[in-house]
C-alpha cells in the first residue's frame, strides 16, 4: 500500500461495526470554530504512516456531511435542507454558490494546512522535501456532483473546485504536495474538461461503482490523453464491488487499470469487512487476497503517468 485515503469528518464511536473511536468534525460547534481533535489524530496517523512510506491523501471536508449521511454546522448556518440520504442527496448548492459560505470553506482550508503538526514540528504546508510531500490534499471530497441540476450549474461548480485549488496553493505555495479533485460521483462528473484547464489541479481523482471493465476502460479512454496533454494525472480513487461477484468484479476492474496504467484505491478497507453483503473488506475474506495481488502487480506495471511522489525519486 503507497496511498491511505482520510476524511476529516466527524466519526462516530463504533462506525460501521470497527473499533474506531468518536471524534468530531473540524468545525462541529460552529463555522469557524476549530476543535483540532481530528487534525491531531489524523497527524498522529502520518507520522505513523511515513514510517511504513505511506503518503496520505486528505479529503478536507465530506459532501456527504451536508445534510446527507451526516449533518455539520455549514448546514445550520446556511440553511441548506437535510435528507438524510434516505430520499437521495440533498440540494447543497448554496454552499458552492453563496459568497460568505465560500469565503467561510476557504478559512477551513486554511486552517487546515496551516495546522502545526506535534508529530513534525512543522505546520501541514511544509511537509515537503525530506519529509516527502508525505500528504495530497484534495479539495474536495465527493464534491461538487450535482447531476440533477443543469449543466450550466455543473459547469459554475467545476470552477468551483478550481478556485478552492487556487486557495490552497496558495497556501502550499511551491510545495511538492499535490491537489486532487476529490472526484465526482461517477466517471463523467469525474472527468468535466475544466479539471484539465485548471493550473492549480495536479491530479484528477476518478470516483465510480460501475465495474464493468468495458465502460470503466472507455471512460479513461476518453481522457487519458487530455490527461497526458495537460500535465495532469488520473487516480482511480474510489470503487467498490459487493454481491456474490464480489472478488471477480475486483479481479476483472483492476486488471483493466492496470492494463491503462492508471492507479487505483479501494472504498473500503475496515475490521471488520463485510464480505459480500457491502464494500468493505478486511483481510479473512477472498477479496483481500485479490486486492493484495492486485496492488502488488500494480506496483509492477509502468504506465505513462509518472508518480515520482510514490515511488521515491523525490
């Protein structure tokens, strides 16, 4: 393993059957308020996985805690309305289109990587050099995908992502530590063209659920050379399999990556897994075993995306 995902989120004790302790949001009491509880875990956690060199990718926010799986203090003061998922995902777009929202999301940005780190001794922007870039940091997580709205309104969020990168170069300055999307909910509003114009993206991050080789191979098709063209690179970030055909669908799906030279993450790893009732998996089922071999012969494949971050020539 070169990469683990986390989300600075709150997490409930127990989540999903673990032994996973509760902590809160970066911002749970109030917008603007900090409770660095999570970011000091979460260092805790890179200092830990540098030593096995492992870099983290940091998702700065969950779109998912608008309202949907989770509820958090953007929504309370924006008004923004609350499904809890059970009648699909929320409208959040004034969160992505309110000016005193956005100015507000850009100070957790700030925050955040302006985090001094106990374990460093530096702050979060200046873990760069010696020290790796030991953390990607995307924008977003599962955000902006709001393919109910029109495509004028997706465009508006493209820019979106683009201007939260702004922000955080800003902050990161000449680092080596690299932006990412976030991803989108599926292929297409994974791959929107703006992503590829972007200065400040360095990495476009690949979210989807449909694992059918065929239609996962011609998406990438699609943008690989775009992809090439512009400077950027593609991460599979996030898919899952469940069902029966749980390890053969993670068998076939990631031998088409490996065939297009693009890497690629799991959504999830936990103890305990939950085999082929839902996506996690844990090492004492089969499809660990094929995730395993699968990442070894990842590792083996040279694609044309250079990743010098991962493999150790910087």
């Amino acid at each position: 393993m070169k990469l683990l995902r986390v989300f600075i989120t709150r997490v409930a004790a127990g989540a999903k059957g673990s032994s996973a302790k509760a902590v809160n949001d970066l911002e749970t009491v109030s917008v603007g308020s900090y409770d660095d509880t999570i970011l000091t875990q979460i260092d805790v956690l890179a200092a830990e996985a540098h030593s096995r060199d492992i870099k983290l990718v940091i998702a700065m926010h969950d779109r998912y805690a608008l309202g949907c799986w989770d509820t958090d203090a953007y929504v309370g003061k924006y008004g923004l309305p609350v499904t809890g998922c059970v009648n699909g995902v929320p409208d959040s777009s004034k969160f992505y289109t309110n000016a005193n929202a956005i100015a507000d999301f850009d100070n957790r940005l700030r925050h955040i990587l302006n985090f001094q780190s106990p374990k460093f001794g530096v702050p979060w922007n200046k873990l760069s050099g010696t020290l790796l870039p030991s953390v990607f940091h995307e924008t977003l997580s599962h955000m902006p995908q709001m393919p109910f709205l029109p495509s004028r309104f997706r465009m508006k969020f493209s820019v979106y992502r683009c201007g939260r990168a702004n922000v955080i170069r800003s902050v990161l300055g000449s680092t080596g530590i690299q932006i990412s999307t976030g991803g989108g909910t599926d292929l297409p509003t994974s791959t929107q063209s703006q992503f590829f114009s972007c200065a400040n993206i360095q990495i476009v991050a690949l979210h989807e659920y449909n694992v059918d080789p065929t239609y996962v191979a011609s998406h990438i098709d699609a943008v690989k050379g775009i992809s090439l063209s512009s400077g950027k690179r593609l991460l599979y970030e996030e898919f899952g399999a469940l069902g029966s055909s749980k390890q053969s669908q993670i068998q076939a799906v990631t031998n088409t990556l490996i065939s297009t030279g693009v890497p690629w993450m799991y959504w999830e790893l936990t103890k305990p897994g939950m085999g082929s009732s839902d996506y996690e998996i844990w090492t004492d089922e089969p499809s660990w075993t094929t995730l395993r071999s699968q990442s070894i012969a990842t590792r083996q494949h040279v694609g044309e995306f250079g990743w010098p971050e991962i493999d150790g020539d910087t």
